[in-house]
C-alpha cells in the first residue's frame, strides 16, 4: 500500500521537483521565474507530450494543471524557458532521473 503512494504521479513528481531544487542558478537574485519552475516547466512539456516550446506556451496559459499537478508557480514563455535551461549543465539533471529511476526500481516486487 505504501509502495503505491510513492510511485504515484504525486510523489515522482514533488521527488523531481526537490531533484531540481539543488540545481545551480547562476542568475541574479531578482528573477520573476526560478529556476526549478523552468526544469518543471520542462519537464511537464515533454511529459504532456506537447510537440514543440511554442504549443507548451500555448497551453501554460489555459493549463491549471501546470500548477496543480506539476507545482508549476509560474510558467515560462517559449523563449525565456529556452533561454534559462540553455544554461543548465546536464551534470545537475542527471541525479534526479537517477533518484527516479531508484524509487522505481526498490518498488519492484
């Protein structure tokens, strides 16, 4: 039954969102969007299976789900997101799929 709630859609995702908590933003203090919003944002597009930056932006203004479902404060535009995560090194992304990929595999019976 626990095992359940830990693989939940709920719990993957709060477990990315704190993966992506840690991650280095070498912006200036005062940014309207943070940084975990931006990977989060990312993330929901291509979990949402949207086919471009530019449909994605098209629905995060409609999209509550953004919020609700993927703790999305606020949403990007097309160009601000690509512009924040073009400074991402991979290096900072990898351990959160890897604390993903672990949660899966211990749940394995």
């Amino acid at each position: 039954m626990v095992a359940h709630k830990l693989l939940s859609a709920d719990a993957l995702f709060a477990l990315v969102r704190t993966g992506f908590e840690p991650v280095p933003d070498q912006r200036a203090e005062n940014v309207s969007i943070d940084l975990p919003d931006a990977l989060m944002s990312a993330f929901a597009m291509f979990s949402l299976k949207d086919p471009s930056l530019l449909a994605f932006d098209e629905r995060r203004a409609t999209d509550s789900n953004l919020r609700s479902i993927y703790g999305i404060r606020h949403v990007p535009g097309d160009t601000h997101m690509r512009t924040l995560l073009d400074e991402v090194e991979p290096v900072y992304i990898r351990p959160v799929y890897r604390r993903v990929y672990r949660r899966l595999e211990g749940s394995r019976m």
